[in-house]
C-alpha cells in the first residue's frame, strides 16, 4: 500500500512537473494608445498653411479653377487648376480628423471628427473660421470593446509592439496586457452633376458623404442625413435628421433629387420641400460597398467587396429610374473592385481599384462598351468635367484629356508622398 501511494505522488508529480514544462512560443502583438487633444486645442489648429506634399489621398471636390483634395484625418489641399497640364498647389488648410468637404461660393464646409467646421475661403491663403456645429458627424467606431474620453477628441494612436509567450497549441492571451485605453481603430465614421456650375456650388465626387443643392446642404452618416439650411453661406442652420438605417456610405445631388448609397441598397430622396427631403424610391442588392450616380434616366450603381462591407458582390448595376417610386435593373456589369464614378454625356469613367481607370461609351445602357482601359493605377475616385477626367489614386492625383475619345492623354499627375 506504501509503495502504491509513493508510486501515485511519483506520477502526480511527474505529470505536474511537466505541464509545466508546457512548450512556449513568442507572439507579437500591436498594441494602440490614444492621443487625445482638447476641444479647443484642435479647433485651434484649423488654419491655412503653406502647400504640402500629398500623402493619402481622400475625398475629391472641385469649384472653379480650385480642386479641394482631403488629406485623410489631417486637412484639405487647395490646388489651383486654371491649367490642367500645370496645377499648382496653393495652400494647405490643417483639419484635423477631416474626411469630407464640400465648397460654396468662397464658403467651406469640412467635418472636423464630430463637428462641421464653416471656413471663409476668401483667400485660400489665409482661411478664416465662420462657425463650428456640434456633433453633426456622431459615429466613430472602435473595436474590442473601447470607449473613448468623451471629453477629449482622439487624435492620433501610438504604436506599441509587444512580444509575449503563449502556449503553443494556441492558447489565447489578451493583447491588450491590461491596458483599459488601449484599442484598434475599426473605422471613422463617415458625382459629377452637370447641371452644377463650376462657379457655384462646385462638384463632388461619386464617393462623398456632403452634398449642395441651392440653399441646402445634404451630409449622411452611418444611418442619418442631416439637413443645413446654408442661405447665410457663413451660418448654416440645422434644419431636420432623417434616419436612413445603417451602413449609409455615399450621397450623390441630381436635379432635385438626393441618391443615397448603402450596403444594402440604393434611396433616393425628393427635395421639393428642400427642408425635409421624402423618400420616394429604393433599390435593394446584395450587401457591399456602394457608390452612385446618376441621370435623367438611369442611375449607375458599383458595388465591390471589402472588409467593411462584408460582401464579394464586383459589378456595376443600371437601374431604369424613369419611374422614381420604383427602380428597375436594367443590366449588370462584372468588374474587379469598383469604386467612384463619373459620367459626362455618353461618356462612363469607373474607378475598378487596382485594375486602373475604365472608360466606357454608355450611349446604349443594355450594351455599355469598354473604349479604354488605363491601367497601373489604383483607383478611387474620378470627376469627368469639361473634357478632364481628376482621377484620385494610391499615388497621385492624375489628370485626363478625354476630348478625343480616341485619344485620351495624360495632363498632369500630382505625386504622393510615399
């Protein structure tokens, strides 16, 4: 009996001894703190500044000779465009967490994280601040659980990479080592109209969240549009939120009428009473990514995969929107990864990511017809006016003379800085 129980402990503690043992392995892990400013100390930085080079490339605005290039997360660049084989960067305008901009008149609009600042662009050399609008843009969204200072604006993250040991059959270990304000930032929250005068309100591009219609300006979040009454340029005045749902992306201006992009679909919204826009049709598809625009005619939809889209749908869609209350499918283009997108005339310009710059005659919509393909460029937004086409890329601004559709040639590009 002595033996047999000496025997057992032998064994418990053998077994013991070597679940301690337990091979290890080392695993790295990216850690992000938080900067965080005061209020007041980023409304204090919005400001013009001497140009900079361009680093990543976001939003797209133009209004007269002036292109309005979104720095992501930092400010706009303003870019004089009286000669297109020549552009010359002007001045650029610090904004921290800015992603959206719309122009006009001499008057900007610009989210500033959470709040829209109204800047006097008199003179784009020295910018002037008109006012700020409280939580107009709510949703920045974080993952693992985060929850920011609401009393302070993020920034900026730091970051930290840790190498710990784990158990090699894959044990889970929290990365975030305790750390209560570390996190990862899932993401911020947030076309051509040829009846826009190029002296007026100016022109966004297909991937905008702000849009102007006369005297209103039209912004979208995640699942509301906002209204602003901006008859004082200088002072605009919230005048209605609508909720859309979730996953709104994109919000493009036509003759009246509001065309809202989703995840999920396509709204389109009547303006006649310009202060409460009303919903007069929708288009369901499958869940992706999804700008439009659109004519008299036809709307012009491309949806694509993406990670925060969470769908593997790449193709462009025609809707029949003659009948507004009810949008039907005319026909469906298979693309690679499409995104912003233009149309001048008969003349179709998307932006097929990686696959470069695609030019399409669109004068028969059962029957759109490639004419040029412009490739080594990864592309995100495009502007088709007055015979050039702005195209934002990975790596520049680029800009084409497409007068002769079968002829069309390179202007000028703008280069980022890597």
């Amino acid at each position: 009996m002595k033996k047999f129980t000496s025997l057992f402990l032998l064994l418990s503690l053998s077994i013991l001894y070597s679940s301690c043992l337990k091979d290890k392995c080392q695993r790295t892990y990216s850690m992000f703190r938080p900067v965080y400013r005061t209020t007041a100390e980023v409304r204090a930085s919005i400001k013009s500044n001497a140009a900079r080079a361009l680093e990543r490339p976001g939003k797209l605005f133009i209004r007269g000779k002036y292109i309005f290039l979104n720095e992501i997360d930092k400010g706009i660049h303003v870019i004089d465009n009286s000669n297109p084989s020549a552009p010359k960067s002007v001045s650029f305008i610090d904004i921290p967490g800015n992603i959206d901009v719309a122009v006009k008149g001499n008057t900007l609009y610009a989210d500033s994280y959470t709040d829209m600042v109204t800047l006097d662009i008199t003179d784009p050399l020295k910018v002037i601040t008109k006012k700020f609008t409280d939580d107009a843009f709510p949703f920045r969204r974080y993952s693992n659980g985060f929850v920011a200072d609401t009393s302070l604006i993020i920034v900026d993250w730091v970051r930290k990479d840790t190498t710990v040991l784990v158990d090699c059959d894959g044990g889970v270990i929290n990365f975030f080592g305790g750390c209560a304000s570390c996190s990862f930032v899932l993401e911020s929250s947030q076309g051509m109209n040829k009846d826009a005068s190029p002296f007026g309100a100016g022109v966004g591009g297909s991937m905008a969240r702000f849009a102007l219609m006369d005297d209103y300006l039209y912004t979208v979040t995640d699942n509301l549009l906002n209204v602003f009454n901006i008859t004082t340029a200088t002072d605009p005045q919230f005048s209605k939120k609508l909720n859309l749902g979730w996953n709104i992306e994109t919000i493009y201006p036509f003759k009246g009428r509001l065309f809202i992009g989703s995840n999920t679909g396509m709204f389109i919204y009547e303006t006649s009473n310009p202060a409460t826009p009303t919903k007069v049709g929708t288009f369901a598809h499958a869940r992706t990514c999804d700008p439009v625009i659109a004519d008299d005619k036809y709307a012009y939809v491309t949806l694509r995969s993406g990670t925060t889209c969470q769908g593997f749908t790449n193709q462009m869609d025609v809707l029949n929107i003659e009948n507004i209350n009810s949008p039907v499918l005319v026909k469906s283009y298979p693309l690679t990864n499409p995104h912003g997108l233009s149309k001048d005339g008969n003349t179709l310009f998307v932006c097929d990511g990686a696959e470069g710059l695609k030019i399409y005659n669109a004068t028969n919509v059962t029957d759109i017809r490639l004419l040029k393909q412009i490739r080594n460029l990864d592309t995100y937004d495009v502007i088709a006016f007055n015979q050039v086409a702005l195209v934002v890329t990975k790596d520049g601004l680029y800009q084409f003379d497409y007068s002769k559709l079968d002829d069309i040639r390179l202007l000028s590009k703008i280069n980022f800085e890597k």
